[in-house]
C-alpha cells in the first residue's frame, strides 16, 4: 500500500477529502502523515478525527528553512512516504525537501494557471473579472506555483462573488485530487 503525506496549513477540506478516500478505498493508498505550518489550524482537528501522525511546527521557531525541511524529510523517509501532496501549505517549498522528494512533490491551486499564482488567486481572478476559472494540479519546484502542469478542470461562473467561486472551486478540487493521485499512484508515481 503506497503512503502519502499532506500538507496544509488552513482549514483542510482537501486533507478531508483526500483522507476519506483512502479510507474507504476510493483511493489506494493511506495517509501516513500530515505536516502543517500552523499550530492552531482547523486542518489538525481533522487529522486527529482519522487518528493521522502530525508534524506541526512553527517555521518562526527554525532559523533556516532547511532546518525544519530537514525534519519533515526525515520523518517522512521513516515512513517511506511514496507522494506529497500539498493541499493549502501556503509556503514556498525549499531546496532540501524538493531536492530529497525530487518527482514526488505535487500542488493544487484555486487557478488557470499560469494565471493568478500566489495566495490570493481566485480574488484576484475576480477582481480582474475572468468569466472562466478553474483549478489546477501541478508538480513542485522552486518556483511559485509554478512547476509542470499534470491536470486542470474549468468552470464558467459570471457572478463576481470570490465566496461563490470558492464554494464551486473546492467541491472540484476534492474530486481533481483524487482523480490525481489515482492516476499518479498508478503510474507508480512518475
Ligand atoms: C485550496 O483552495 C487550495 O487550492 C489553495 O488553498 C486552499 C486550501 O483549502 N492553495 C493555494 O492557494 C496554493 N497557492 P483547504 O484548506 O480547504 O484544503
């Protein structure tokens, strides 16, 4: 059985969607571990209701980056970590995680992209006024949502509501990410 990590660092609806689907089989593969950025996030209440290992750590607490990638990396080469996925880990990833999980690191975003990178996608899609929004899954590098593109879903909505846009988004991205990792684990993961 393949292992998969996520990474969140808010609310995790897509941990949630991602962890019940593994466990009831709609996708092959458990969640042996959740990393978040963010000690009091909502994400961590989820975890504990599926009994999942956490890694939660304060980046203010580690001088370098490469200090707590460090340990992620050695926490998940313990538990033989086949995939991560990130799933609102809102950080860029640093060298010492990409260059240890090299292949194996992959991102969803709330955009078109290359459209609307960063933090604040969908309200800057409505604030530019796109009729056509969509989600996308893409692995990571060392740019800012910016690695190869492995899938993406569009949808048409003309309101100007991020709310909205948001609420039909996520119910996408829960199904996206588990078509996506499916087909991943599938292919034994590139
Ligand atoms: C998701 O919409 C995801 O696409 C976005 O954060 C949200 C997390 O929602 N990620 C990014 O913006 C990454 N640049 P969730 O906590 O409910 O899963």
């Amino acid at each position: 059985m393949k292992r998969l990590a996520v990474f969140a660092s808010g609310s995790g609806s897509n941990y949630e969607a991602i962890a019940q689907a593994c466990a009831d089989g709609r996708i092959k593969a458990s969640v042996a571990l959740l990393v978040c950025d963010k000690p009091g996030a909502y994400v961590l209440e989820r975890a504990k209701r599926f009994g999942v290992e956490t890694l939660v750590f304060n980046p203010k607490a580690y001088a370098r980056k490469a200090d707590y990638e460090r340990e992620i990396a050695d926490r998940m080469d313990e538990l033989g970590i086949d995939l991560v996925c990130l799933a609102g880990y809102m950080r860029i990833v640093g060298e010492e995680l990409l260059s240890r999980y090299k292949g194996r690191i992959i991102n969803i975003h709330p955009s078109l992209l290359p459209s609307f990178k960063g933090a604040h996608a969908v309200e800057d899609a409505v604030a530019y006024g796109v009729k056509v929004f969509g989600i996308t899954i893409h692995w990571v590098d060392e740019t800012l949502d910016g690695g190869k593109i492995i899938a993406q879903r569009a949808f048409e909505y003309e309101g100007g509501d991020p709310d909205e846009v948001h609420a039909i988004g996520h119910k996408i991205e829960h199904q996206l990410y588990i078509e996506t990792i499916n087909k991943l684990l599938d292919e034994s993961v590139s």
